[in-house]
C-alpha cells in the first residue's frame, strides 16, 4: 500500500471500492466515504491498522471478504440498515471494536464476520435478525453480553466458539437450532436455559464448557 497516505474522502459518485484498494496502507487514519457507496470489496481496507474512521454510509449492501481484517485501531462500526452480505473474515482481527449492532436486513453472513475481534463486549441483534452467522464472534475473547431477539431461530456453527468471557446468553424462545461447537470452550458459561422451541443441538455445541 501506499505508506503516507493518512485521509481519503471519496468522490461523490464512487459506487465500489475494489479488490485490495487501500490494502495495508499504514497510516491511512481516516476514509470520508458518500452516498453512493454499494459494495466494499475483498481486502479493500485489510491491514489498515491505523485506520481509525470509517463511516459506511446508509445504502451499502455489501462488504465482501476480508476488507477490514486487521484494521485493529477501528474503534466503532455502525452497520447500516441497508447492509445485506458481510462476506467472511470482513472484520476479522479488528481488535479494538467495543460493540456491534447487527441489522435485521443483513441476511447473508458468512464464516468469521467478527472472529478474534479481543476488545468486543457486547453484541445486539435487532428485531427481525433470524440467524447467528456461523463463526460469527469465535474468539471473541472478552464478549460478555449477547441480545438476541425472538426472532432467531438458528445459532450457526461455531458462532460463539471459544468466547471464554461469557457468563450467560439468554436463547429467545423460537430457537430451533443450535450448529456444531456453537458454544464450545466458552468455559466461563455458568448456565443455559434451553428453549422449548429448540429441535437440533449439534455435536460438540456445549463441548469443554
């Protein structure tokens, strides 16, 4: 990457930022991003590790893989309301996001969306979310608090996988499917009340809790 770029503002028009655009760009701190915004692509802002602002604009559909992996001085990433895909790996390693917000309109989630994110603690789902991704928060090492709505019905494979801080998860009524290691080594996990509405615990969902 280019190593004294520090700002982008992106011009009024841009709809994509493509494949590896700013990738390990050292000292870029701050991108001012547009309207128009749709699609980050694979790798964009990967290795970005003083990149500390980030705006992505209401009307962004889709943040494909890997575009902020390691962008570890991100400290906050508001999902808009508009966001259908995060591709995997997206946010992996961005160690300093506190708290995540995840939209009902993001339908499409892939392996590892938040993996290894170390400083996240506290995660909500809105209203009308229907799934935790699969590995969504594995090794989310510190996350403590998880707000899911009612209208959850599965927790994927591996989502909660070795988030060794957390104490208890409320799983809403209308869950009906827990994946593969969901829970395992979450070992600070005290207690779980299973919902009625459950039918699948997969193999090694609550292993060496």
């Amino acid at each position: 990457g280019m190593v004294n770029l520090e700002t982008v503002t992106l011009g009024a028009n841009v709809e994509t930022i493509g494949n590896s655009a700013f990738y390990g760009c050292p000292r870029l701190k701050t991108v001012y991003t547009n309207e128009k915004l749709i699609s980050i692509d694979r790798f964009a802002f990967a290795e970005c590790t003083s990149l500390e602002e980030f705006k992505l604009p209401e009307g962004l559909l889709r943040i494909w893989e890997n575009a902020f992996q390691n962008c570890s001085s991100l400290k906050s990433v508001d999902l808009p309301k508009s966001l259908t895909l995060i591709d995997q790996y997206a946010f992996q390693g961005c160690t300093s996001i506190e708290a995540i917000t995840v939209p009902k309109s993001l339908t499409d989630i892939d392996y590892g969306v938040f993996s290894n994110c170390e400083s996240l603690k506290s995660v909500e789902f809105e209203h009308g979310s229907t799934q935790v991704g699969s590995g969504m928060f594995f090794g989310c090492d510190n996350l403590n608090t998880v707000i899911l709505p009612d209208t959850i019905t599965t927790i994927n494979h591996s989502a909660f996988q070795a988030c060794t801080a957390l104490e208890s998860i409320d799983l809403p009524d209308g869950v009906t499917t827990i994946g593969e290691s969901a829970f395992a080594n979450c070992r600070s996990l005290k207690g779980i009340v299973l919902p009625q509405s459950l039918t699948t615990i997969s193999k090694y969902a609550f292993a060496k809790c």
